[in-house]
C-alpha cells in the first residue's frame, strides 16, 4: 500500500475517533432520562419565572431536569444571564442537574438546559444540544426579543 493511503487513512481514523470523544464529553456523567425523585411538598406546585421582574408564563416540559429545577426553585433560583451570540441569554446555575440532551432546533422563546448547568431564554434560532425545558407563551416574537435582547437580565424561579 501506498505510504499517502495509509497516512490519509490513520488520519481518517483518527478524526473519526475525535468526533466520538466530542460528542461523548458532551453528554458526560448527568446525561440521564431517569426520573429523580420530586419532594411531594412541591410536586404539585408551578414553576414561575421572573425575567428582570416580569413575571413570563411559560409552558413547561414534564422530564426530570424541570423536576430538578422545581427543587431548586423550592429556595428561589436566581440565574444571572448575559446575551450570548446575539440570540439567547444564559447564565449558568451553581451546580449541574440531570439532563438528557438532543440534538435540536430552538426558536424565540425556548427555554433550555445546555450542559446540565446552563440555563438559555432564546429570542432567536439556534440549534445544538440541549435538553428542553419549556416555551415562552402569551408574547410575540417581538415581545420576546425586547424582554431578552439586552446586555444582561436576571432569571428568576420560584414556586407557587
């Protein structure tokens, strides 16, 4: 065999190899479909969030990382957030919660987990992996990007 076909294929082999370990550390330790187990004092409370003091109703996933967020909330979460890419704010959490992401396509008004830490409000289209948390609802699109679409807001979660 030719020496530039065995140097093209360990180069292959290895960029493939490399691709794998990418997607594994994305998805590393926290990535779990599993369900945790809810404090009943707020199972069957709803999640309210505050962004810089407005109250947003927002359509919740039902999956263990809104679960996790609920107990966080339990004490009040305050997630600071900055704009990032000039289409979502996010801010990051103190610790990681479960996540199970995937691969997916968000518009105005998502809400994500990214990494089991970082929390995302999107005022525009993205697509990455994420683990979907909910949707803003009752606001336009336009509305949306005038809550966001500045240099820093704070999230607030809490339960009622």
């Amino acid at each position: 065999m030719d020496r530039t076909v065995v140097i093209v294929i360990v180069a292959a082999i290895i960029f493939f190899a490399a691709g794998i370990v990418i997607l594994n550390s994305q998805n590393n330790g926290s990535d779990t479909s599993e369900d945790i187990p809810v404090d009943p004092e707020v199972e069957h409370m709803i999640l309210v969030m505050m962004v810089d003091g407005r109250k947003v109703d927002v359509s919740w996933e039902d999956n263990p990382s809104v679960d996790a967020i609920k107990m966080l909330a339990k004490d009040t979460l305050v997630v600071e957030m900055h704009r990032y890419g000039g289409f979502e704010q996010t801010g990051s959490m103190t610790d990681p919660i479960v996540r199970n992401d995937n691969y997916i396509d968000v518009r105005s008004g998502d809400i994500v987990l990214y990494n089991g830490i970082q929390i995302c409000l999107y005022f525009d289209d993205n697509a990455f992996s994420f683990t979907r948390l909910g949707k803003i609802t009752g606001l336009s699109d336009s509305e949306i990007r005038d809550i966001l679409d500045r240099p820093n807001v704070t999230a607030v979660f809490s339960l009622e």
